[in-house]
C-alpha cells in the first residue's frame, strides 16, 4: 500500500523539478487492477500493438467469454478455449502460446498470482519472467498497476524515457544509466515519480514546469 502524503511530500523535498510536475498534475491516483491473470494476459494482448488495434483485439478477446456480454477468462476457460477461436479474435499463434503458457502455469499453482505480494520485487520479476512473453517491463508493469508497489523504476519504459528528456531539458535520448542515476533520490517511492512523469508527459506539461 502506498502512502501517498507521505511520498508525495519526500518527491517534492528530493526534486524541485519534479516538484513542479506534482503539483500540476494534481492528486496521486494509481488505480490498481484487481484481476491479476487478466492484467497479464491484456498486457500480452498488447505487446507490439497500436493502441487502436491493441484495444480492437482486446475487446474481441472479452467477447469470447462471459455469454458474450465480454470478460476476460479464468486460466481454466483460457485453456479450453480452441486456438482457432483465439485467432479470429484477431490473436497471433505466438501471443496464443504465451497466453496458453501463462493460463498454464497458473492453473497447475506453479505461477501463484495471488501469493506473488509476498514476495520481493525483483523476485516476482524472476516468477512472472518464466511465462513465455513476459519480460521485465511487463512484470514491472504489473508490480505498478497490479500490485502497487511503491518503488518500482521501469528504466526502460519508452514514455517515462521521453518525459525525463523533456521534464529536465535532456539534449539526448536518457540511458538506463542516466535513469538511474536520475531516479535514487526518488527511493523508496519511484512508482509514485513514475506515474506523475507519464501524466506530465500526457498533459505536455515537461517545458513550462522548469521555470
């Protein structure tokens, strides 16, 4: 659980320029999702994908379970549904075998999503990384916005790289490196920068803010 008070006051005193942004943001709203197995399998879905096609296959994918009223599956239908059904929702063989694998691993209790809490970060990296097709930045989306927890910096995320260039006038292109370096201050509340940097980025807030 994330105390935000807490971390939004250390952010404002560990970095005046991300200070600024906090404060045009607004309020720290991090909606985590509930459903753990359909926060991975959205997260394949969209691998690689336009947003626009992203979302198009995705709501196809619902419309499969749920009498088609459109849901995402538990790891059981997942398993019994044919990968011809999951191919005219508009679903590549490779993202099928990941979603098999993933529903897999998850109705044998090999990959026990609801226990993963438990664990430490970069553990639940290692667990969620043995699934075909997660990597790390999707298991690190999936701490964020799944579990919530506090510190997580995707240093590789592409929209958080473009917001850091832009936030502190970068002339270029920040490495992973640069990212860390940059975000220690932030520690322990990394998820709390992340998220106001990509909604900063969102509202093209980067340039005005350094005053």
């Amino acid at each position: 659980m994330i105390d935000a008070v807490k971390a939004v006051a250390h952010l404002k005193r560990a970095d005046p320029v991300l200070g600024r942004a906090i404060e045009a943001v607004g309020p720290f709203r991090l909606k985590r999702a509930r459903n753990r197995f359909a926060t991975l399998s959205e997260s394949i879905v969209h691998q690689q994908l336009a947003l626009k096609a992203a979302k198009t296959i995705a709501a196809r994918f619902r419309q499969l379970y749920g009498d088609g009223r459109g849901r995402f599956p538990t790891p059981a239908e997942l398993l019994r549904t044919p990968p011809r059904r999951l191919r005219a929702a508009g679903l590549s063989r490779q993202k099928i075998s990941y979603l098999k694998d993933l529903a897999r691993q998850c109705a044998s209790g090999k990959l026990r999503l609801e226990r993963l809490a438990r664990r430490g970060d970069e553990e639940i990296i290692g667990a969620l990384t043995q699934v075909k097709g997660i990597g790390r930045w999707t298991a690190e989306m999936f701490l964020i916005f799944s579990l919530g927890q506090p510190d997580v910096w995707a240093v590789d995320d592409l929209g958080l790289q473009l917001a850091v260039k832009k936030l502190y006038r970068l002339r270029k292109h920040p490495s992973a490196e640069k990212m860390l370096a940059l975000g220690k201050p932030w520690r322990p509340y990394r998820t709390v920068a992340s998220w106001y940097l990509w909604q900063a980025r969102r509202l093209a807030l980067g340039v005005p803010l350094r005053k």
